[in-house]
C-alpha cells in the first residue's frame, strides 16, 4: 500500500507540474532590494508545485529590474531587459513542450525520493532602481578645524543617502541573506542596513576630515553634498562596489549642530564680527544703539527697584552706549583719514645770504655764475646787503651801509 500510494504521489505531482505559469515579481517598494517571482493565478490553479518552474513556463520583468533565475541554488539565466521571458533551461520538464520521455523520467525520480521533487527551481528579482531615503546620524560628535573660525569644533552631522546596484550577481552572492533565498523571502534595505550604515558612517568621518584639511568652513558643509559623494564613493569603493555590487550614489547632508562650548565659540565669534562691521557703518551703529535702547525699556518695567530705578538705569546706559558708539565714529574717522593720500607739500626755498643772489634753476649763489647751472648773474642793478635787505642804491635803505 505504501508503495502504491508512493507511485500515486509521483505520478499525480508530475503531471501537476506540467502545468504552465505565468510569474511575475512580488510586490516592490522603494527600499526593496529583493523579491522572489509569484505566479498570481496560481490561488485557481491547482496543479502548481510550490518551487517548481516548468519548462516553457513565462516570466515577466519590469523596469529597473534584474531577474535571475536558480537552479539548485545556482543561477542559470538572468536578464535585466524588460518584457515576457520563456523558461527553456528548467530542470522541471513539461508535457506540453513535447517532453514526454523526460517527463517519465521525471516519475521514475519522484518515486526513488518518495513522491516529491529533489530539485527546486525559483526566479528572484533585484531592484536597479537607487534606494533612496536612508537616514543618517553620527552618533557621536566629530572633530572639525574651521579655518575661518580658527578653532576645533566638535559637531554631529545627520542627513540621507542613497545607493544603486551596479553588479546584481555580485550583491546577490554577497549581499542578501542566504536565509531569504531558502525561504523565498523579500529583502529590504532596512534588514540589512545596520552593517552598512556603520560603514558608510566611517566612510562619512574621513570625508569630513578631508573638507576640514581643504580649508572648507564648516558654514558651508549643507552644500558639499556632492563633494562628500565623491569623496566617500572613494573610500567605499573597494568595500562596497568591487565586493558588494553596490555603490553610493547620493549624500544630502543637514545643517550640523554643534556640542555646547562650539556652539559658544561660534556665537561670540560672530559678535565679534557684527561689532567690527559696525564700527564703519553708522546705519548699523543706529540700529544696534535703537535695539538696545528698546531692549533696555522693556526690562526696566520690570525692574525690582521700580520703573524710575529701570529708566535711570536705562539713561545711564543710553549715555553709555551713545559713548561707545561715539568713540567708534571716531576711530573710524581716523582710519578713514589716515587711508586719504597726503599731498605733497612745496618746498621752501632757501633765502638767499647778504651779497648773495638766486638763480632761475633755484640754487642761491654768491659768486658771478650760478654753481648748479652755470647762468650768469643777472645784471639787474639790484643788490644785497649784509642785513639781507635788497637795495638798488648806493646805500642800503634798510641800514645805511654803502653798496659793496
């Protein structure tokens, strides 16, 4: 009876299994990296075998998609272009295919292994499309030297990235568990993302290192999303696309926030700033003095010694402030006096001594001819006399003495 029941189980199980099916991939979302093929009609058919693909059987693949088809654990076709695809190679013969002597070996198998198939067949699906979305966050804060700052600030970086497969075989044989290939199991990235966001996670460390050594402030890391791609598709290179198949395709990185004593450094830093930008910018004296009048007001209604106690404070710091302000108007003024170019002043000419005459060239001489040009000395009539006066008399009219 066993055997008979045994020979009964082989015969009908192979004859269900000449049955053609249609598959097609299970349902895909966008972080799906993996999916096994379904027969959606096989719920009304009752001759499917669960794991059996039939020789002449159709598969159907979309866009952005690779289906591979294994045997036994093997691959044995693949394809990445769209359409309906014939199964031709199937372990699994088909009477409809006119493989009827295979198909009687196939129950003579059957038989030996009580009934049932020793050979599975199974269509896989992996998704080419880029897995966008995946969160990121350092858990801890990473050094960062700002030039611009001149300081080392300790900040922690959060954003998204995306990836992309580039060699399906190979993510295939490396990336997804074996388990949700035995178990004909969807993949999504979240499953396995934690070995991958702490790679990507030490790859991100030394990109930020490197946009720190450029001389890259920190104030503009939010648009260096495709800096740090480049920069970390170099160091995952040899960990994720020549072993793993896949590749990094995106990085958007959010504002960084930063631990308390940089976020202190920042802040004094850029009043600082605002301070020296407003020494040359009386607009902006008004204004800081106007703000700071207003703030002044408003805290001295509330003022525990009474409103007239707030107002006199706020008087003596108007004054104050007015003081300040007035002294950076001041310093500016200087500064911009000391940028005006000086004109050059006109030299003195030297007075000429008594007896003594000038020349055209400017020289003052006491001789005949001029010791700088060699002019002559003009006869004019005029002299001088010792007392410096100039006379054109015989005596000076400024001291009496006769004409040398």
């Amino acid at each position: 009876m066993g055997l008979i029941k045994m020979v009964t189980g082989a015969i009908g199980g192979a004859i269900k299994e000449q049955t053609l099916e249609a598959f097609q991939p299970s349902p895909m979302s966008d972080t799906t990296v993996f999916a096994p093929a379904v027969a959606p009609h096989s719920n009304n058919n009752p001759y499917g075998t669960e794991g059996v693909i039939s020789n002449g059987s159709i598969i159907q693949v979309y866009d952005n998609q690779m289906m591979i088809l294994v045997d036994g654990g093997r691959v044995v076709d693949y394809t990445a272009e769209p359409g309906y695809f014939q199964v031709q190679n199937s372990s699994a013969p088909s009477l409809f295919n006119g493989q009827f002597k295979d198909s009687l070996k196939d129950v003579w198998t059957r038989i030996k292994f009580g009934g049932s198939t020793p050979q599975t067949q199974r269509a896989y699906y992996i998704n080419l499309q880029e897995i966008k979305g995946i969160k990121f966050g350092t858990p801890n804060p990473l050094n960062y030297f700002d030039s611009f700052y001149n300081a080392e600030l300790r900040l922690k970086i959060h954003g998204v990235y995306s990836i992309i497969v580039t060699n399906p075989l190979l993510f295939y044989e490396n990336v997804i568990p074996k388990e949700a290939v035995t178990n004909n199991q969807k993949v999504d990235y979240s499953d396995i993302a934690p070995q991958y966001n702490g790679e990507f996670l030490t790859a991100l460390s030394t990109a930020i290192g490197q946009l720190s050594a450029s001389g890259e402030s920190i104030r503009f890391i939010t648009s260096k999303g495709d800096e740090l791609s480049r920069y970390m598709q170099t160091a995952l290179d040899s960990l994720w696309q020549q072993n793993r198949g896949m590749d990094l395709f995106s990085v958007a990185v959010s504002a960084p926030s930063y631990d308390e004593q940089s976020q202190k450094l920042i802040d004094k830093r850029n009043e600082i700033a605002m301070q020296a930008s407003a020494v040359a910018n009386p607009a902006q004296q008004a204004a800081y003095l106007a703000t700071a009048a207003g703030q002044a007001m408003m805290n001295a209604g509330s003022n525990e010694g009474g409103s007239m106690a707030g107002f006199l404070g706020v008087g003596m710091a108007m004054n104050q402030g007015a003081n300040i302000l007035s002294g950076y108007q001041q310093q500016a003024a200087a500064q911009a006096q000391n940028q005006v170019p000086q004109q050059p002043q006109p030299q003195q000419q030297a007075a000429p001594a008594p007896g003594g005459w000038t020349c055209e060239c400017g020289a003052v001489n006491t001789g005949k001819f001029c010791q700088n040009c060699g002019k002559p000395r003009p006869d004019n009539g005029k002299w001088t006399c010792e007392c410096g006066a100039e006379n054109t008399g015989k005596f000076c009219q400024n001291c009496g003495k006769p004409k040398p």
